[in-house]
C-alpha cells in the first residue's frame, strides 16, 4: 500500500494493479485507511463509508455507559449522521466519499 502522502495517482495504479481478491482483502483488513484516500475509485470510498456510517448511527443509537455508571449518548452528531443518511437516500446515485467520525 502507498503511504498516507502518496499522490493520488500513484494510488490509483497501486489499486488496480490488484487482483480483485486482493482488492476484498485489502477493504477487509484496512477499510479506514482506503475510505478516505484520494485515488481509490469512488465506489470503494462509497461502500467503507456507508458501513462506517451504519455503525456509527448504531452505536449512537445505542448509546454507552461511562465508568461512572452513566449513560450517554452524543445527540448531536446522532442527528448529523441521520440527516447525512436522509440526504444521500434523497439523492440516489449521491456517493459518500469523506465520512470523519
């Protein structure tokens, strides 16, 4: 894999110089590293980014407790992550190709 300052470019020959077993390996193994990166095709980015999407709308969701015995949940970003999933099922075809959590 190209380090994190690669030109996108040479991102790009890197991932299509892989087979497509080795492409499913790679999403499998290092999806954080690919979602985001400049040179990885746009479905890919698509695909990670939406299932960060889903567990991060489960997760707050479901909220967690603090050592302190305490439940919390972040309200704010919950409501962020909703309407970023209602906006992109609004707009099909819309790809979701940055995703910060």
């Amino acid at each position: 894999m190209p380090p994190p300052d690669s030109d996108p470019e040479e991102v790009k020959r890197w991932w299509h110089s892989l087979t497509p077993g080795q492409q499913d390996r790679v999403k499998q193994w290092f999806p954080n590293t690919l979602r985001n990166r400049d040179g990885i095709p746009i479905a890919v980015r698509n695909e990670l980014n939406l299932s960060v999407l889903q567990r991060e709308l489960t997760r707050l969701q479901n909220g967690w407790l603090s050592r302190d015995g305490v439940w919390h949940t972040d309200t704010d970003k919950l409501a962020d992550l909703r309407a970023l999933r209602d906006t992109l099922a609004a707009h099909p075809g819309t790809s979701l190709i940055l995703l910060d959590t």
